[in-house]
C-alpha cells in the first residue's frame, strides 16, 4: 500500500509539477500491473510476438525499470547488489516460479521503493547511478513515464489479442 495517498491526473491539473509527474507515473504504473487482472497463467505467458515479451514479462520488465531508476540511479548500488538483471533484455526472462501474484506484488512492491527514495528529492536534484552520467530527477521521471507509456501500449496490444 501506498504511504501517499494517489491524486488523479485529472486531479493533478491544476497541482505542481512534481505531483502531475508522480500523478502519471503511477497512472501507467497502475495500467501495467493492471493488464494481468482477470488472466490465466497461461494467458499471462503466452507469447504473441518475436521477442520475449508476453504480458507477464511486460510486468516483470516493469520492476526492473523501476529498480533501475529508482534505486541504482539514485543510490549508485550496482545492479548485482540489487538483485536485477545486468540488461534489460534479461528483465523479460521469466523463471518457472514467476506468477501472476508474484509478479504484480514484486511490480507494487518496486513502485512503492521508487516513491519513497524520489520523496525527499525535488526535480532538479542530479542523482549520479545511470550509466548516462548525472541526471536531474526531471529528466528521469520522464524518461520513465515515456517508457511506461509505451510499455502501456505493448499491453493494450497484447492483451487484446488475449481477449480476442
């Protein structure tokens, strides 16, 4: 659960910038671990594309992302000492344990770590843990929420084919 209470980003309007970029990040946020409800385990897995993309691993991808920007970003911890995945292609593998359960509670945990490292942080704050060099806290919420989104689509995609 979230120690913040979720604003709407029809809420967010009229909010600083640092509320409307949290308001969207955790909309599309919601979105993915959301694309997982209702399915089977066989549904979440199934491949439809080339790649190892499937719902589930969409999801999966989806924590690495967060741990990626949120904790090696901003602590400078490499990403064997957070138990990630060296690239991001690795993120999507799935192993046999890996559920739907597993998967969203891992993604909300991941989701809630991120807010609580970026709450003391304003948008100029640099963090020094990407490989890109120092960047504003800015720059990576929308490097996130722009990745989110596309990820978001892939999603949309892919479960209606599920659905179909």
């Amino acid at each position: 659960m979230s120690s913040r209470t979720a604003v709407s980003t029809e809420d967010a309007i009229a909010l600083p910038f640092r509320a409307q970029f949290e308001a969207f990040l955790d909309e599309h946020r919601g979105a993915l671990n959301s694309c997982l409800d209702g399915l089977t385990e066989e549904q979440a897995r199934r491949s439809l594309v080339s790649s190892r993309t499937t719902l589930l691993s969409l999801v999966k991808h989806a924590t690495f992302v967060e741990k990626v920007w949120f904790d090696e970003a901003i602590s400078c911890r490499s990403r064997a000492e957070i138990g990630i995945p060296a690239t991001p292609d690795e993120s999507f593998i799935l192993d046999d344990g890996d559920t739907i359960a597993s998967i969203q509670l891992a993604h909300r945990d991941a989701c809630e770590k991120s807010r609580q490292a970026t709450a003391s942080l304003d948008l100029d704050d640099v963090v020094r843990g990407n490989r890109r060099g120092p960047l504003p806290l800015r720059w990576v919420y929308l490097h996130v929420l722009r990745e989110f989104a596309q990820h978001c689509g892939h999603a949309d995609i892919l479960r209606e084919q599920i659905l179909r």
